[in-house]
C-alpha cells in the first residue's frame, strides 16, 4: 500500500471507532450541531449552538432520537451538559495538548451519518481567557473552518483519545475547547447544574481612562465590605495586576473560583493600601 493510502485507512478506521461517541444535537429552534457522549448518561455540546434553548433532541449513532434535559451551561467555556439515555460508554480518555502540525480528527453529526475529516492542529498556545472570561487550558487552532453541522463535535487524536471539542471562534477560527477545561465545566455542571461565579459585591464606577474603579456601594454582607473596602476606595490593581476599567475587573471574577483569595491594590484619600478579599458566590435571579 501506499503511504496515502495507509493514511487513508487509518483515518477511516479512527472515526469509525470514534463514531458510537458522535450525536447530533437539534435545539428547539430545529438548529443542527454535534456532540458527543461523555460518559453514560451524559453528552457535552457547544454551549452557543444551543442558543439559549433548554430542551433539545439527541440523534443518535444507532438512529435512536432522545428527548435531552439541560443539565446546565457555561457559557464562558462554551460548554453545554445534556442528560439523557445513551448506551454505556466510559469517561473519554483525554489526549492533553497535541504539538503544532498534529494531525486530528473532527467527528460531528447530521441526520443520519457520520460527518468527519482529517485536519491538522496549526496553532498551540497557552492557556488564556475567553471574552466571557472563562479559563481554557491551551489555545489550539485547527488548519480549517467549521461548518455549523460539527460545531460542538469532536476533537480526536490519533491515538483514539479526546483533545476536546470543536468551537467556531469569533474570527471565524476553528478552535478547539481542551477535555481537561471540558472536565471542570462537566463536574461543575453536572454537580450543580451552573457555574458558580466570583463575587465582590461592590458597586463600581470608573475612574478616567484606565485609572482603576471607585467603590461607589457595598451590599450587606458581602465579601467586599468583610474585607474592609470602603465607599470611596479606588481599587487599581488585582493581584498585582492594573486595573483598566470596571469591565477589567467584571471579567476576572467570572474567571476567578469561590474562595479564593485576591489581592486587591487600593487608593484611599491618597494613600496606598492592599485589600485581601476572599471571593463569595455571585447570588443567583
């Protein structure tokens, strides 16, 4: 054989052992996606092809058409849980981060058939931090564009194990959601049935141009006014880090775990003053 051909065969022979995992994923608005089973009992799809829809039907490997509940979203990470009956599969053995020039295969689906190609990864950077905040362990960048079918579908490596699960950016990239990031957001999720995000419970108003955030409130009880920030506080930097605006410091809190501790840099009456605030959960409603 030749080496195309071995090559061929091999990728064929990769999303076939890949395929029982594929589902498509119909929201009420009767878009089509892709996902894909997690575990028995649970499918992960892209968190924006859902479009805000909570109930969605799961097609599939053996045609089947299952009725799933939303078990919760991220929308930070782009991961959406579903719960429903699938066969029984274990966890899906994650690939870590592939190297620049890799190959991988994508497989989502459509009504009635498996839809995979064989693509290499182009980019590998670190982790970084979602426009809706979110931490995603390693930039990866795919060597194609998505079609709207396989947004939320699978990202495989050679070797049968999950690099993660395939998202349009918004430069029209195809990028890549690592399993270790999924498997945070799926534990959360599953557990809770949201993401529990950081809260000051402060009201903020910015101070010029990238001069920081005055405290203009606190709320009763919260871990800011625990902390010992007053009304009149400009908080200028967080962790060490300046303080750019209030929407600076709205997205390190959706990044930021409950309980832990940060460093908040404070200017009071012109003095210098750091501020150790351990984080509580945003309130919900």
């Amino acid at each position: 054989m030749s080496l195309l051909t071995e090559l061929s065969n091999d990728a064929a022979s990769l999303a076939e052992q890949a395929a029982p995992r594929i589902v498509a994923v119909r929201g009420a608005n009767g878009r089509s996606s892709s996902g894909f089973i997690w575990r028995t009992g649970l499918v992960v799809t892209a968190e924006e092809a859902l479009e805000g829809e909570d109930d969605a039907e799961v097609l599939l490997a053996d045609a089947t058409v299952a009725k799933a509940t939303l078990a919760g979203r991220d929308p930070s990470t782009d991961v959406a849980l579903l719960k429903l009956d699938t066969p029984e599969f274990g966890e899906w053995s994650g690939a870590g981060t592939p190297k620049p020039a890799s190959f991988a295969l994508i497989a989502g689906r459509a009504e009635g058939s498996l839809l995979s190609s064989l693509t290499s990864v182009s980019e590998v950077g670190p982790a970084w931090r979602s426009l809706r905040g979110g931490q995603i362990d390693a930039r990866i960048t795919l060597a194609l564009r998505l079609g709207s079918r396989t947004e939320g579908g699978a990202v495989v490596a050679p070797d049968g194990t999950l690099i993660g699960m395939a998202v349009t950016s918004p430069q029209r990239r195809a990028l890549v959601i690592p399993a270790s990031t999924i498997g945070r957001a799926v534990a959360t999720l599953n557990e809770k049935g949201y993401v529990p995000r950081g809260w000051l419970g402060v009201m903020l108003h910015p101070v010029g141009t990238g001069a920081g955030a005055i405290v203009l409130g606190l709320e009763d009880d919260s871990p800011g006014g625990k902390a010992g920030l007053l009304v009149g506080d400009v908080i200028t930097t967080w962790d060490g880090d300046a303080v750019s605006s209030v929407g600076n410091i709205a997205q390190r809190l959706v990044g930021s775990a409950v309980g832990s501790r940060i460093n908040l840099g404070v200017s009071r009456g012109g003095h210098a003053h750091n501020v150790e605030v351990t984080l509580g959960e945003r309130p919900r409603g």
